[in-house]
C-alpha cells in the first residue's frame, strides 16, 4: 500500500496549535510552504528564516521576498547559531515565544539522516515529533518525490538548483563554494559575503582553478 505523502497535512488542518515555519532556500521548504497554502490557514501562522550571514546574501533576500509576494506571507530574518557553534534549539525556542506559537514547523525528512530518522520515527500521525515541538509534514517523502513536485507545479526554487551537479541550496561558501558563488550567483551577492566572511575570498582563490570546480561552473557565469 502506497504512503499517504498529504496525511500528515490532512490530518494536521484542524489543529488549533500555530506553527512557526521554518523556511530555507531548499526544495523541502518550498514543498512544504506551496502545501501549507494549500491546507492551512497562512494566516494562522508565521514563517522564518534563519541566515548563515548576518546581511541576508541578494539573492536568497530575492527569493524569499518572491515568496512573501506569491503566498502573501511575512517571513522573519534570523541569524542562524550554528554559525557560531550554538544549538538551534534555543532559538527555536525564542522564536515561539516571540511568535506565540507552539510548534515550528520543518522540512525534515526520515530519509534525509539518521539523527532525523530517530526523530520522527515516533512522530504521530500529524507529523509532530513525540519528544521535540516540530511539525515535520514531509516525514514520509523522498527526496525524487520532494522534486517531482516541486516540477510539476513548477514551484521556483533557489537558483543553485538550476546548474548541473548542485541538488541543493548552500548556507555558507567556504571551500569549492566561493567558486560556485561567484559564477552562478552575482559579483554582488559574492562581494556581500567576503565582506563578512574573509575566508569566501581565500578559497575562491584556492579553488578557482580547481578542475571540479571549472566543470561545475562552466558557462554558468551570470
């Protein structure tokens, strides 16, 4: 018997808890929210975004006000802690005491890692998680079935998806992804982020001849 993909949404739309949505620039979040607005009530709820950079990089700003714009939300900026080795739960935390909400609601998936796996292998039926206040309406889908969606309602996705050899969005762009950043993003956004993140320059540097990384990039150049 085939798995319900829509049970946790279906069973979920009655919940009187607020959710505050926890959006990236990835594919699971854009699945999520164009399903959210499908099921639920936006209106209800609050959406979030956490920034690896404390200036938000021009495109991903772009991106997420097209989303404000399409499902008529607002989406909060917060800047991610990890980047500074803290744990997101405390932010998680402030986040729903701030917006009065109860759970926050996330792209993750059982199939995405072990430690997700262990979280929401006991999750209900809705999605939420037993022992942690997420709302998980992805918990059953695969990856092929996050983007076979996102393909057949043509849902816009964050532009590091549209080349060869990225089938996902980036956080940060140390390493082979200050070269990815430059030749498929903007000179803009990769001047934003060497001007708060020195490391992005060095390793441009680095691996700008990088044959991997000339394959990747080759007539991606905006």
């Amino acid at each position: 018997m085939a798995t319900d993909l829509l049970k946790c949404f279906r069973t979920f739309r009655d919940d009187p808890r607020k959710v505050s949505f926890s959006l990236s620039c990835g594919k699971d979040s854009a699945v999520m929210l164009d399903l959210a607005s499908k099921f639920l009530d936006l209106s209800k709820h609050r959406f979030f975004y956490m920034s690896f950079y404390q200036e938000v990089l021009p495109y991903k700003r772009k991106y997420l006000c097209a989303l404000e714009r399409k499902y008529g939300i607002t989406i909060d900026i917060h800047e991610n802690p990890v980047r500074y080795g803290l744990k997101q739960s405390e932010l998680f935390r402030k986040i729903m005491e701030q917006d009065g909400t109860q759970l926050i609601g996330i792209g993750y998936k059982i199939y995405d890692s072990l430690q997700r796996r262990a979280i929401l292998n006991c999750s209900e039926e809705n999605g939420i998680a037993i022992n942690f206040p997420f709302f998980a309406p992805l918990r059953d889908w695969k990856n092929r079935q996050v983007m076979a969606y996102a393909k057949s309602h043509r849902l816009a996705l964050s532009p590091e998806y549209s080349f060869d050899g990225v089938n996902s969005e980036f956080d940060e762009f140390c390493g082979m992804r200050a070269v990815v950043l430059r030749h498929m993003i903007s000179e803009e956004d990769y001047q934003c982020a060497i001007r708060q993140d020195p490391r992005v320059e060095v390793d441009y540097e680095r691996f700008k001849n990088d044959p991997e990384c000339i394959a990747l990039t080759k007539g991606a150049d905006r």
